[in-house]
C-alpha cells in the first residue's frame, strides 16, 4: 500500500526534521540532511514510544526513544541499544 502526503517543509528548513501524523494513528518522521530525505515511521519497536533527533555524549547523532531511551542509527533506522530488541529497527517509509 502506497500512501502519498505532501508535508509543509518549513520545519525541514529550520531545524532538519519534522513529525507529523500519516496513517493508522502513527506519526512519521522526515529528516532532511546533506544525505537528502529520509523517513521513518516513528514508533519504538521497544513500546510504541516516539522517537527524536538526539546528539550522543561521545558525538553521534541517532534518533533515541522518548519513552525508554532505545537509540537508532540515523540513517538506516536500525536499533543500536537495548530496550529495543536485538535485529529490530525503524520502518522506513519511501520519500519522493
């Protein structure tokens, strides 16, 4: 299933990132950077919590959960740190 939504980028040209809600009750997160558009859908595979752009003490940016502190790799969406569960990641969503 495709779904198409067009988003006001004014948050993408502020601060590289925005959330906004899409489909099934779920919020999707837009990061904009050098690398160009990503997205994810923005549930923790942990609980269910959001997620946010975050910088890490040692100088990664990753996307950490706000809910349990579960961190994700930026760009892939793949989890990095318990408690999200070992081989688990965001779900990408496809950006045009």
């Amino acid at each position: 299933m495709k779904v198409a939504c067009n988003i006001d980028d004014a948050d993408l040209q502020n601060k590289s990132w925005k959330v906004f809600d899409c489909f099934g009750g779920k919020t999707c997160l837009i990061l904009k950077d050098k690398k160009g558009l990503r997205g994810f859908v923005n549930v923790c595979p942990h609980m269910g919590g959001p997620t946010a752009p975050h910088d890490t003490e040692d100088g990664r940016k990753v996307l950490k959960c706000q809910w349990h502190g579960a961190e994700f790799d930026i760009i892939s969406g793949v989890a990095q740190t318990p408690p999200a569960p070992d081989g688990s990641g965001l779900r990408t969503i496809s950006l045009t």
